[in-house]
C-alpha cells in the first residue's frame, strides 16, 4: 500500500531543496529529487522495493506538478493575443504538459533510486503507532 503521507513530503522536501538549487549554484535540480526521493523512501521504509516506488511517486509528482503550472501559464498567456492565439497557445501549453509529464517520468528513476536506499536504511517494521516502538525492559 502506497504511503502518501511519504510521498507528499518527500515531495515537498524536493521542491524545497530545488527552489534553493534554482538560486545556489552546486545544489542543483538534481540533489533536489535525490534528497525528495530518500525523504519519501525512508518515510515509507520496508525495504528496497517500497523505497523505489514511494520515491519514483514523489519524483514524478514533483515534475508533473511542475509541467502542468508551465503548461497553464503558456496557455493563460495566448487570451492576451485573443481568441486565436488562445487557441494556439492552449494546444502548445499541451503538448508542453505532455512532454514534461514523459521527461517527469524518466527524471523520477533519480528519486526511486534515492528512495530506494532511503527504504533500505529503514527496512524494520513500520514506525508508526506504539506497535512499531520497541519495549525496553
């Protein structure tokens, strides 16, 4: 089962991470996605293979999030040019959407690596509630 609550923050946590990249030269878009997908990895924890998918989910989200807010602004921008160029600029704006959701994809392989090793260092049981804490006696 997908823990969203993972996938959102580690989500967060690369879009925070890459507003920073955007000003600070070395950090980059690609530690953004890194340090998102071994948050949500870890998050999830259970292993290799829940990492991977709570990782890749939060790379994904984080360039369709971003694909969709340029796709809309290219499209909003064509009404200045009236009717016609509202037209135009709304089919651009999807096939913009559309090319970033495929390259969301393939940049997400980062973030479920990331992710990955995140849900390796976190293989126990699942953290949340008393069950998961461990009795010291």
């Amino acid at each position: 089962m997908t823990n969203w609550r993972a996938v959102l923050i580690g989500f967060l946590v690369a879009t925070v991470v890459g507003l920073f990249g955007v000003v600070v030269p070395g950090i980059g878009q690609l530690a953004a996605g890194l340090f998102g997908g071994f948050v949500a990895g870890y998050l999830a924890g259970g292993g290799l293979g829940r990492g991977f998918w709570h990782g890749l989910l939060a790379g994904a989200l984080g360039g369709l999030v971003g694909g969709l807010l340029i796709a809309l602004v290219v499209a909003l921008a064509g009404w200045a040019a009236g009717p016609a160029g509202g037209a135009i600029t709304g089919i651009a704006g999807l096939g913009i959407f559309a090319a970033a959701a495929l390259v969301a994809f393939v940049m997400a392989i980062e973030s479920a690596i990331a992710g990955a090793v995140g849900g390796a260092l976190n293989a126990g049981p699942d953290r949340r509630g008393s069950a998961g804490r461990r009795q010291y006696q």
